[in-house]
C-alpha cells in the first residue's frame, strides 16, 4: 500500500472520531437543527469513505455496487453539511440538487465502474460541484445571528480553508484523468487535502455549535418563559432604537399596552395553570396578530405592549379589531371559555424622554378602559393633538 492510500485509509476513521466527538459534545437529542445536520453529516462521510477506501477495494475488487454506495454517501455527507452552513447562516438556492444528486451519483459511479477512469472523473466533478457551492454559501454574506459569539469572517475563513484544498485536489485528479495521464501525486495530493478538511472541519463545526447555543441563551435570557414573547427588560432596550428612528424620520410611533380581563378571577376560579394557559394563548394572538416590524411583549404580570412603528391613528384600532377576533375564535376552541381584553393606546409626543412617558400615558387610557367595564381599547387624551 503506497503512502497516499494509506492516507485514503485514514480518513473514514478520521471522520468516524469527529463524528463522535460532535456527537459526545453537542448531543444528538439536545442538538439543533443544525448540529443534527453537521453530525450526520460526518457519518455519512465516515461510511463512504469506508466503503470506497483502498482496504475494501483490496478485499472486494468487483463490489462495484458498494463502491457506488461510497461515493452516494460522500456526496450525501457533502449535502448534509451545506444544510447545516444553511441554517447558521443563509439558505441558498440549490437543495433540490443537493437533495437528488447523492442517490444520482451513487448509481452512476456504479454504472461506470468498469471504466474506472470514467467513474473516478464523473464523481469527482460532481462532488467537486458540492464542494464549490458550500464554498459559495460560504463566502456570500447573510445572517450570522447563530454564530454571532464568534468572528464570522475568520469562522467563514477557516471553513474555506478546509474546503477549497479540497475542491483545488479533486478537480486536478479529475483534469489529469480526463488526459489519460492519471499521476500518482494527484491521488497525494488529494489525500493531503482530504486529511487538512477534515482536521478543519471538527473545529469549525464546534464553533458553529458554541456560536447556536450561545445566540439560544442570548434569546432566552431576553425572553419570558410562559410566552415566548421578549420580557420588559428587552423590550424597553428594543424600544429605544424604535423611538430613535421614528424621531429621525419624522414618523408616527404607538404603543398600545393589553391586559386581560378578569385574570385574578379565572386564576382564582380555574387554576393557576388555566390561567396561564390563556395569558399564554393570549400572547400567541398579540404575537400572530402584530404586524411585521412591531415589537411585542409581556411587559410585567398579565400587562403587554405593542409598539407600532409608522402608525397612523388608525392602526391601533385595526389591530384590536384583530387580536379580538383572533381571541374570540381560539379561546373557546382550545380553553372552552370566551376571553375578552382591555387595552389603551398612546402616540409619541415630541416631549417623550423615551418609552416611561409614552406608556404612563397608554396605561392611563388603559385604566379608563377598565373602568369603563372593559372589552374595549380607549386612547391617550387628547390623541387628535
């Protein structure tokens, strides 16, 4: 066995060992949706490249179906990863492809395996397309919201740099194959490659991993568990760059403040957890019911806010008009009981310091509407000024 086969050897091993490690670290249940890609991933690249290693080539010469089988799962792993980048950064177009081709390849490579020179060159093209496209999802900006922990540009860099070796190695065996002139140093020189992207790879996935969780307690840590909308403190912190822009362009800015009615009774009557179901459900219809754009939150207790950016005065109103309806209908289907709200509603004024003088003055309308017997939304005094 020459040196470059036994490095060709090595590597099934390799990516059977970052495999488990991704897996001993991350967790396969725990794992999100794209550790869960990146660690099958790997095992589907471990498979493959046993299968199409010169060991089991040795043992099996004519086993041409098995080698096919290699190469399908190679470029299965290829796939499997670029969802992954997918997910931390930004989709990209292509995953029809990456979805078809594995299954496709495999075959091929097995239907030209007695043209070994053939076969080598269609698979080596064809993962080599692979691997240009994970280079390009890559290298195109995007989203980093779930690496953003780490340095994206030098977590982007050290992805290349495990995969353009790559690309460079297998496109230079495919070139010199098409000439008849197979070299053994192409088979080196990709087996050095190989060695050098997946010794890169296991850091660049666990980076990945760190940046996910870490952007996941950072989401936490802003959010109110019963809800899943974001807690006071985050919204008052989001509001500030909300009131900023709406002061910077000369544009409307709302806030309406929302409590449910009778909560202390339902609580009192049905249970602390039934009650929590419906603040629950209730924040699900402000969230589903808010536009795109306005922040939403449970602002203490059973108090929430929605602040509007670019509202007219008709905004509010349209938006009580839907939460009520939203409300009405999903109420009596999942708690069996109506539910009804109060709400008050409040623009920004030139002399706001910034969000405690607009909600002082939405909550007072919101107390009025409560003491007007409730189910209604009032707004601030004065609010035709």
């Amino acid at each position: 066995m020459s040196f470059a086969q036994a490095l060709h050897a090595l590597m099934p091993m390799q990516a059977l060992a970052s495999a488990l490690v991704l897996i001993t670290l991350v967790g396969w249940r725990d794992a999100k949706a794209g550790g869960r890609w990146a660690q099958a991933g790997l095992l589907a690249l471990a498979i493959g490249l046993a299968l199409v290693s010169p060991a089991i080539g040795s043992l099996r010469p004519d086993a041409r179906w098995l080698q096919g089988a290699g190469v399908g799962l190679i470029s299965l792993g290829l796939s499997c990863l670029w969802w992954a980048l997918g997910l931390w950064l930004t989709p990209r177009p292509g995953r029809y492809v990456m979805t078809a081709l594995p299954p496709l390849l495999g075959a091929a490579y097995a239907g030209l395996a007695p043209d070994r020179g053939a076969a080598q060159t269609v698979a080596d093209l064809a993962l080599g397309g692979q691997l240009a496209w994970v280079g390009v999802t890559l290298t195109l900006p995007g989203r980093s919201a779930v690496v953003q922990g780490l340095a994206t540009r030098r977590w982007r860099l050290l992805g290349l740099a495990a995969v353009l070796p790559l690309l460079a190695a297998m496109l230079c065996r495919a070139a010199t194959t098409l000439l008849h002139d197979p070299a053994p140093w192409s088979d080196l020189l990709l087996a050095l490659a190989g060695q050098l992207a997946l010794l890169l790879l296991l850091p660049m996935l666990l980076l990945a991993w760190r940046g996910q969780t870490e952007a996941e307690l950072a989401r936490l840590a802003q959010t109110d568990g019963l809800t899943g909308l974001i807690d006071g403190n985050a919204f008052g912190r989001r509001s500030v760059e909300l009131i900023a822009m709406a002061r910077r362009f000369d544009e409307p800015l709302a806030l309406v403040v929302l409590e449910l009615d009778g909560f202390a009774a339902l609580q009192e009557e049905r249970g602390t957890d039934f009650a929590d179901g419906a603040l629950a459900l209730f924040a699900s219809c402000v969230q589903a019911q808010a536009r795109l754009g306005d922040l939403a939150g449970r602002l203490s207790g059973q108090q929430f806010g929605v602040m509007m950016a670019r509202c007219l005065p008709e905004g509010p109103l349209a938006l009580d008009r839907r939460l009520r309806a939203a409300l009405a209908e999903r109420a009596q289907a999942e708690l069996g009981l109506p539910l009804s709200f109060s709400a008050g509603w409040a623009k920004l004024r030139p002399g706001d310091r910034g969000l405690p003088d607009l909600q002082r003055r939405a909550e007072t309308a919101l107390y009025e509407a409560r003491r007007a017997g409730g189910g209604q939304m009032l707004a601030e005094p004065g609010i035709s000024d």
